[in-house]
C-alpha cells in the first residue's frame, strides 16, 4: 500500500486529484512506476485564439521542448482541441478558458509564462500570474505593453498600418523573436485524431481540390463571389479534379447551394476535429485566411492562398503553396469590411489565375 510520502508531485503525468494515466491504465502507483517521468520547470503558453492562430503557435513547442527538455508545458487557449497531446512534440495540460482554470494558474507558479494576445483578457491575466520570468505581452495601467524588448515589434505591427506594411517577417519568424528564439522552418504540430474520421463519398483516384468557401461573417472584405467560384469549380472539374467544399456553419448555406448548382462534393459542417480529418482528404486546398488555410499547412497539403488585406510576409507557407493576390490594388489594408466605392479588389482576383496555380501545384 503506498504511503502519502511516496507520491511524486515532480511526475509528469501526476493528476492528484484524480487518478494519473498510467495509473489507470496500467494500475501503478508511485512506489513502484515504470512510466514516472521528472519534470522540473513549469511553462504556460497563453493563446487564446483565433483557431488558426493556436495552429500556427504550435511551432513554438519545438525550442521550447529543446530548451526546457525536462519541463511542463501549459497551454491556456479558447480551443484546447487543436492542441497536440499525442505527437512526438506535445502540450502536457492543454486548458480551456474558463474560470475554473483562471483560479487554478492564478495560484500557481511558473518558470516561464509566455502570452501572445494582446486582447484585454489575455494580458490581465498574464499580468496576475507568478512567474520568474514573461515573454510577450502584459497590462499595464489599462493597456497591453510588451514585457520584453523583442516583443515590441509584433506590438507595433498591430498598432500602425504603416509600419504593418513594411514588416517583413512571418508570424511564426515575429513569436519566435518574442521568446528569443531563432525559426528555422519548425511546422505546425496538429494531431489527426481518426476517431472523428468518416467514410466520404470522395473519388482519391482523382486529385481532390478542397475549395475554403467562406472567411467568417466579420471579414466580409476578403469574400470572393460566387459567380467566381463557380467557374472555377468548372475549371476544376473539366480539369479531372474531384472538387470538396469546405466550410463551418455560416458557409453552410452558400456550400448547399454552390454543390447544387455545379456538381461538387459537400458533406456538410463538423466539429473541428472532424474537419481536421475531411482536410486531411485533399490533396490541394484553395482558400482564404481561415482556420482552414492552417489546418491545411498542418497537415502538409498543398495551399493556393487567396490573400488581399493582409501583408503576404506573414504566412509562411513552408514552401509547399502559392499567395495569388488581386490584380488590381487592395484599399482595405487589415479592414473587415471595404471601403473602396470604386472596386472591389476581390473582384480583380480571377478564376483563371487560380485555376492556373493549382495545375502548378499539382504538376
């Protein structure tokens, strides 16, 4: 019988409030535990959202695991799903916001906390939290201030248009600088869980071409009409490609529709987890800034970037996809909606250019 004494609150896997993994999966304690595995320093991550920017962050593990090769890694985010828990490269204790979990980091100390937002929540927080040292941003007399020199830069570019403009650094390039590291083309980590797998109707013997309709309801400036998406679903689709429609649930309606009038595959909107895996499916994914752009990195598909509001030096794309942007000039720098009265330049992004890049891809 195990004594209190003999309990390891230096293991990785210690829960004590419940039982640890190995515990109930093998029916072990800590006085005698094969799978005991020391840590000796605490960090936490704090990335709230959006989606695709907790994808992007996941590159971060790798110096991080590097560096603190015996430490615990936290991560508070609005989408603990995303995180990968069984990769080589994991979070230990993904967390989801909430109060429950504010109380729980309020009361703990760190090593290193490291917060990314720079939304009100997420730098009251980190202002709150214990920690010997902080990297990224944190509250000061009621606004977000950088906590360390490396992390201005990244502070500016959300403050300035100007100086966004000019920036020619990718984000992961921006995150890495803020915690004093070098990128070296670190990928996203994204786990594949295949218990949210289906069977789909989806000829492989063909290339299949996953087409990311939508952009959200806020970021109306990036939307391309559907006039133009139906030529290229035709493009695509005299071009041998199976063609998939992509989308949550404010693109349900318009997939209906666009799959109704042209023939196209779509299944429907899922969870994330099961997106993940309809994604995993394509082999080339068209779209615009979404959750689904970084899901398809992730994963390692091929990416035709449908990009006109953002400076393309953000995306890296890790050499595996093709940014095409409006041909004519894009007056709504980082606007959600567009303000040019003269032309939309979403209007002046064609099919044919984007028909023309997947076939580069594919070749």
């Amino acid at each position: 019988m195990i004594k209190f004494g003999q309990v390891k609150y230096d293991c990785r896997f210690i829960r004590a409030d419940v039982p640890c993994k190995p515990s109930k999966l093998h029916g072990v304690d800590c006085s005698d535990c094969s799978y005991y595995e020391k840590f000796n320093k605490k960090i936490l991550i704090i990335k709230l959202g959006a989606a695709g920017d907790v994808i992007r962050t996941t590159p971060l593990l790798y110096p991080l695991k590097n560096e603190y090769h015996y430490g615990k890694i936290y991560w508070l985010t609005n989408f603990p799903e995303l995180l990968p828990v069984n990769s080589d490269i994991s979070v230990d204790e993904p967390l989801k916001f909430n109060l429950e979990n504010i109380l729980f980091l309020q009361e703990t100390k760190f090593d290193v906390v490291i917060n990314l937002d720079k939304d009100k929540e997420a730098v009251a927080l980190a202002s709150k939290i214990n920690a010997y040292k902080k990297f990224g941003y944190t509250l000061i007399n009621g606004f977000c201030y950088p906590v360390n020199a490396d992390a201005e830069h990244k502070l500016l570019t959300g403050m300035f248009d100007d100086y966004s403009k000019k920036n020619t650094k990718s984000y992961p390039e921006e995150i890495f600088e803020i915690c004093g590291y070098n990128f070296k083309k670190e990928k996203y980590i994204l786990d594949v869980d295949k218990n949210f797998d289906r069977v789909w109707d989806i000829n492989t013997k063909k290339k299949v071409v996953g087409l990311n309709t939508g952009c959200g309801s806020r970021w109306t400036s990036r939307l391309w009409k559907n006039d133009y998406w139906v030529e290229l679903i035709n493009k695509l689709k005299d071009g041998g490609y199976e063609v998939v429609l992509l989308g949550g649930e404010q693109e349900h309606e318009n997939n209906t529709y666009l799959a109704e009038l042209t023939g196209s595959k779509y299944f429907g909107h899922f969870d994330i987890r099961t997106f993940v895996n309809l994604v995993d499916k394509c082999d080339i994914v068209v779209t615009q800034v979404t959750m689904g752009l970084h899901i398809a990195i992730a994963l390692g598909k091929k990416v035709v970037l449908m990009n006109n509001i953002f400076n393309p030096n953000e995306f890296e794309l890790y050499n595996n996809g093709v940014i095409v942007q409006p041909k004519k000039e894009c007056k709504c720098y980082f606007s959600p909606k567009c303000r040019n009265e003269e032309y939309q330049c979403m209007d002046h992004l064609f099919p044919a250019d984007v028909f023309e890049t997947v076939n580069k891809l594919n070749g």
